[in-house]
C-alpha cells in the first residue's frame, strides 16, 4: 500500500493532465494493452484472466466488475501521460518549488525551557525546489513514507518555523506525525 506522501504526489500528477485518459472500458483496455505489450500482461495487472482482456479488448463484454473497474481505471490513470509528468516535476524541482498542505500533528526537539509537546497544525508552506528535488528523488528510489515524510519536515523546519534561519535556531528536529490530509501541489 503506498504511503500519504506517495498518494499526494500521484494526486498532484494527475493534475497536470493535459488529456483526459480513456473513460470506456475498452479504451481503458486498449491503452493498457499498448502500454503493457500483452493481455495477459494486462490481466496479472487487475486480477483477471487474459481472456477476460480480450473480451474487454473486442466490446464483447461492456463493463467490468467493480472492483475490476476500479483497478482498471487506476491503473490507466497511473500510467497516463509520462512526459508531462516528468516535466512537471522537473520544472518544480528546477525552478518553481512544492506547496505542501496538510492537517497534522507536529512534534519537535527544542531548548530545554521551551515546549516540546506535539499539537495539530494547519499549515500551507511553499518549499523550494531544493526540497522537491530530494522528495522526487527519494520516491524513484523508493523510500518509505517515512522518509518522505522526514523530507517534508525539514523543510518545514527550514522555511516555516525557522523561517529561514531568522528565528527558533535552537530548534533541533521537526517530526509530522497523525497526518489528517496531505496535499501537493507543483
């Protein structure tokens, strides 16, 4: 099961968009086919078998179970339009940066005589594209949700609560833990 941070990156792929993919099942099929070399392929994908595909392929069959259906449109949805989601990401992590919002609790490391105690913050930080970097560098190379999670926070701590080394310097470490929602947007 992928991990918040991964679902909020996949989301904001999406909607980058310049097409919108194939709606009908057979085009859903069709595309999937050309993407993946093979119906069998394709059926190992959503859990069906290959002759399934093919009647999905050929019309025969008109709609897929729901839980078929589902997987099936993810699965286009995953793969749709590569190009302009490279792109996207390279232009964020070049130039333009990652605007994270998210719900969550906080919880940091700071100077003895100064709170610590962890609370829910609503916060809207735009990152540099330094940060953007490392958090698309880190899901290619597979990283936990944890570690991207780590990635987001030290950029919180850089930009939102040191507000870029002018205040709270003894703060030593940010956690985000309890996340309500998480959103990206680049």
């Amino acid at each position: 099961m992928a991990g918040e941070i991964e679902d909020a990156i996949e989301r904001a792929d999406r909607e980058s968009f310049t097409r919108e993919p194939p709606k009908t099942l057979k085009g859903q099929i069709g595309y999937l086919i050309r993407q993946l070399g093979s119906a069998k392929a394709v059926a190992q994908e959503i859990g069906v078998t290959a002759d399934s595909v093919n009647r999905y392929r050929r019309g025969a069959r008109k709609h897929a179970r729901a839980d078929v259906a589902v997987k099936i449109d993810d699965l286009v949805r995953r793969r749709w339009q590569p190009q302009v989601r490279r792109r996207r990401q390279r232009q964020a992590a070049a130039t333009g940066g990652i605007t994270v919002e998210t719900r969550a609790r906080f919880g940091y490391t700071a100077p003895v005589g100064t709170t610590d105690d962890g609370r829910f913050r609503r916060l809207t930080v735009h990152l540099p594209p330094a940060y953007a970097q490392r958090l698309f560098d880190a899901r290619d190379a597979g990283a936990s949700d944890q570690e991207m999670r780590g990635i987001i926070a030290e950029g919180f701590k850089d930009i939102y609560f040191q507000d870029g080394g002018s205040r709270a310097m003894g703060l030593s470490d940010v956690d985000i833990n309890d996340i309500d929602y998480l959103d990206l947007d680049y």
